[in-house]
C-alpha cells in the first residue's frame, strides 16, 4: 500500500440404519416336515473333529421355516477373521472344548442413534478443534466479550456513494469508544513487548512518553522524500523520529514497521518491524486510554494511530511476518480495527468469517463488514448477494 494511502486512511478513520439382530431357523419337534439337521466335520488322514457352530441368542425358541417374518441377519465384520484365526491354529482338542464352555459372542452391541460418539463426549475431532482455537496467547485474559459490531446498512449507496445512518450519534459514540477500550487493552497487553520478541531479541522499554506533535516538520519532509523516491533517507527519519528513546513518535513507529517489513531503503527484518508496530499500538493507546479516562467518549488525538498499528500488527498475525501465525488474534485484531472504521479491515474482517479464519465461517457476519466496506467506497465485484434481505440486521 502506498504511503500517501496508509496516510490517507489514518485521516479519514473516525471514529457459522440401526441393524437388527439375527434369529436362525430351527426345526420344532412333532411337525411333519422337520428341518434337517447337519454336522460338519474337518477331517484329516489320522484324525476329525466335529465342528459345533456358534450359537445366538433367541436358539432356545426356535421358529418353524414359513411361520411369521424372518428377521434380517446382521453382517459381522470379524467372523471371517475369527475363522481364520481358528483354522490357522488347527485341530486343538483344548483350544475346541474351551470354546464351548466360555460362548465368545460374535456380534457387537448396536448403539443407538441418539446416542453421543465416543470422540464427541472426550471433544475429539471438530469441537475440540474449535475449543483450541477460540483462544490466542496475543489475547488478553481478562479481554471479554466484543461489543455490538457496528450496524451495516440496509440499502446499497446512492449515486454519490452516500449511505443511510442506521443509528444515532450518540449510540456511535458509545459504541466507538467501547471497541477503543478495547483496543487499548489488547495494545497495551501485547507479550510482544514484554520480552517475546523485539528488535534485539530482549526486552527493551521506552523511558519517554509519546509524543504527537515533535518533529511534525520532519516528518513532512520524510513523506516528500518517500514520494519521490528517496525511500532510504525517508526511512531513516522515520526511524530517528520513531526511537522510544527519542521523540517517540505512534505514527512514524507505524510507518517505520513498515518500512521494515517490505525493504522501503533499509535492510528488511521481520522481528523488528512487529517490534515498532507493537511499540506503535502501545504508545497510541496509552494517549487514548487516558482520554478515556478523563471522560472524553471520543478518546484522544492517537486514534488513527491506533487503528493503523492495530490493523497492520493484524497482517503479521494472519501471514506469520516477525513472529507465528495466530488465527484467532489476527481476526480479533481485524475486527477491531473495522469497528473502529478502517475500510481495509472491514474486507479482511469480512474474509475471516467467509473462510473460517481464526473461528467458525458466519456468511451473515462475513455480509454485514462487506456493506460497510462497500459504503465506505469499497464496491467490489461480485458481492451483490451482501444486499439480500435475508442479511439484514435483525431489527429489535
């Protein structure tokens, strides 16, 4: 993404057949026509033995051939097994007249249909897959719950790209500053931080607090010298303005990162650009958690700042730059910053719940960030089907 579009996008932010059991067929003493009865026998040159078959329950109430329905026979997956087994060994008197006194059943209980898999009560398979994922060690503990996404609109925009508000000022207002309540959390609980990675690979702190407005004359000039090419001593202001022991600047921390990350005139390192971008998020939500606290219900002067670190420590999440893939954090991340009105967010966060990234798939959830998306002037092709009535927010 081009600079001038990184700076653009931190202005404009504001704010998912039982089988049955088998019955053989004996004959009834006293009928005319009795079943014949067979004997079978394996033989040798110097020795037979009598070979008694199994029997089933239900042999001492036999059923004369013709009389009622015959009851389906179950197939028994290891009886051919079984045979083999006893073939193999051959004729062992022992091994035969232990077999009739300890009847060895050949059939398997059948369960139930209603009744619950064996891998389902110990959270095998997919609910267990599903448990794991729902938890991220880049989340904070105590994070809670997320608060109301921000309401989609119920119409496509006008011609000139304008959309209808579907909630008050002052609901926006109370809901935006739930989710950068929550984004100061998740920034300043970051383990990134706290010694998991970092530039050097300890754990290093800033000793002066950020700053917004220092350097604002250099940072200008480093923006001029980025767009005309100069990206090696456009960089290396950033980097001077972004030091935590110099001006400590959130916005050239962000960029800085960036410049890390994708080689813009310096030597890329994965490690160290998440280190700034970490850095970047942390600072910014320090000066919007104090304003916060203050009692200000639209935060302080580093929301765009904020909201840039967060969506881009996101990317770092989802692609694996400067440290693991974390599914569950880089939906979480995304969600915040499209709640806190990044229109590249909103696309990713919406994709993130098409494809089941980093939890269950919510094609409805997936609809609601892609009309924002496409009312923040992000129409994309093929994404008709987001305007059915059918993902309309519910009404209360």
């Amino acid at each position: 993404m081009p600079l001038r579009d990184v700076l653009k996008k931190r202005s404009n932010i504001q704010g998912d057949a039982a089988s049955t059991r088998s019955v053989s067929a004996t004959s009834l003493p006293g009928l005319p026509n009795p079943i014949p009865e067979f004997t079978f026998m394996r033989t040798t040159t110097h020795e037979q033995e009598v070979i008694i078959p199994p029997s089933y329950p239900g042999d001492e109430v036999p059923v004369a051939s013709g009389q009622g329905p015959t009851e389906r026979k179950r197939r028994n997956i290891f009886r051919k097994s079984s045979a083999n087994f006893a073939s193999s060994i051959g004729s062992n008197s022992a091994l035969s007249s232990h077999s009739e006194e300890k009847e060895i059943p050949t059939t398997l209980p059948i369960r139930p249909k209603n009744e619950r898999k064996l891998s389902e009560r110990l959270h095998f398979g997919r609910s267990r897959g599903l448990s794991k994922s729902e938890s991220s060690s880049h989340l904070p503990t105590d994070l809670g719950d997320a608060p109301q996404n921000t309401p989609a609109p119920l119409d496509p925009p006008d011609a000139k790209g304008r959309v209808k508000e579907t909630e008050t000022k002052e609901n926006k207002v109370q809901r935006e500053a739930q989710w950068e309540k929550r984004a100061t959390m998740m920034a300043l609980k970051n383990p990134i931080l706290h010694g998991e990675r970092s530039e050097t690979g300890e754990k290093k702190g800033h000793t002066r607090n950020a700053s917004l407005e220092e350097g604002e004359a250099d940072i200008q000039e480093a923006i001029r010298l980025h767009e005309q090419g100069d990206l090696e001593r456009s960089t290396q202001i950033f980097g001077q303005l972004a030091d935590p022991d110099g001006a400590n600047n959130p916005l050239c921390q962000v960029l800085y990162g960036l410049a890390l990350r994708h080689g813009w005139g310096i030597t890329p390192s994965a490690d160290a650009a998440i280190h700034y971008l970490s850095l970047a998020a942390s600072n910014s939500a320090a000066i919007e958690s104090a304003a916060l606290s203050s009692g200000s219900k639209t935060g302080g002067e580093a929301k765009g700042e904020l909201v840039l670190a967060i969506f881009e420590l996101a990317n770092c999440f989802r692609y694996g730059w400067g440290i693991k893939v974390d599914k569950v954090a880089a939906r979480s991340y995304y969600e915040v910053a499209a709640n806190l009105g990044d229109p590249d967010a909103l696309e990713e966060a919406a994709w993130c719940y098409i494809e089941g990234f980093g939890g269950p798939k919510d094609k409805f959830k997936a609809a609601q960030y892609l009309r924002l998306a496409e009312g923040a002037g992000r129409k994309s092709v093929g994404s008709s089907w987001i305007w059915k009535d059918k993902y309309n927010s519910p009404t209360k």
